[in-house]
C-alpha cells in the first residue's frame, strides 16, 4: 500500500509522528511536506496529495493542518477525491465503509498523537463495504 501524505505547518508535528508509524510497520509513504515548522498554504499540500491520490499514483492520502477542515475543502475540489476531516475512531471506519474516502484528513490541533494513529489504522483497515453506498457515491460523482 502506498499512501501520499501532506501537511501545513499546523499538521507538520504530526505527520511526522504518522510518516514514522507508518514506514516502521511497512507502509509505503509519499511524504509531500512541509518539511518545517514554517507558515505554509495548505491548499498546495492538499492539491499535490489529491493529484497523486486521483491519478493513481498512491492509493490513499493523508493531509493534515490545524483542524483537518481547510485541507477537506481543498482536495475535495479535485475530480475523483472524496476527504474526510476525521477527529473519532467511529467516523474514521464508516468514512470507508460508506463513503469510500481515499483521504483522511487530520487536525494537527484536534487530536492527539496517540488518537491519530487509532484514526489512521482504522481507516486503512476498513474496506468500502459498496451496495448502496456504491449508488449514492457515483450520484455524488454525477
Ligand atoms: C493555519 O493556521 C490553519 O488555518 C490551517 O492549518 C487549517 O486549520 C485550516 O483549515
């Protein structure tokens, strides 16, 4: 599995820690940036990881900036992405399960380092369970 992952500056400490996780447990990572603890836009990171998520070049993505809120409104503007803004181990599992999401987006400033990576392994072991979610996402895509 590979996954694309990016942050601002409010998420940076924290896709750190998940860049961490998940290339000890053998997950393959795209690490977009930042790179810093340096006032960004996240707008270029959530673009960046989105591109990669829809043009198949990782299969699932990970953004993070303070709230996980403006990087959910940002890579949802790209075709074929469907963002989560999760902050709950319960919303991580049914945004696969229902909603087929393909990126998980974090708040640097919501939750904690130990909740996140509970988010984080949730989300990537939870399938799209399709049927009639399947129909309600491609009325979406319509
Ligand atoms: C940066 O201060 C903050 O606005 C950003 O990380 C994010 O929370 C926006 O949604």
């Amino acid at each position: 599995m590979r996954i694309a992952i990016g942050a601002d500056h409010a998420g940076y400490t924290l896709k750190e820690t998940l860049v961490a996780y998940m290339r000890e447990h053998g997950i393959e990572v795209i690490d977009f940036g930042t790179h810093g603890p340096d006032s960004v836009d996240y707008p270029d990171y959530a673009r960046v990881v989105a591109e990669a998520v829809a043009g198949g070049g990782a299969d699932f993505g990970v953004l993070i900036c303070g709230t996980g809120i403006g990087m959910s409104i940002a890579a949802n503007k790209v075709p074929g992405i469907r963002a989560a803004a999760v902050s709950d181990v319960y919303s991580a599992r049914m945004s696969r399960a229902h909603n087929d999401a393909n990126i998980l987006c974090l708040g640097g400033r919501v939750v904690g380092p130990g909740l996140a990576i509970e988010i984080l392994e949730t989300w990537l072991r939870t399938s799209f369970e399709g049927g009639r979610h399947a129909r309600r996402l491609e009325k979406i895509r319509q």
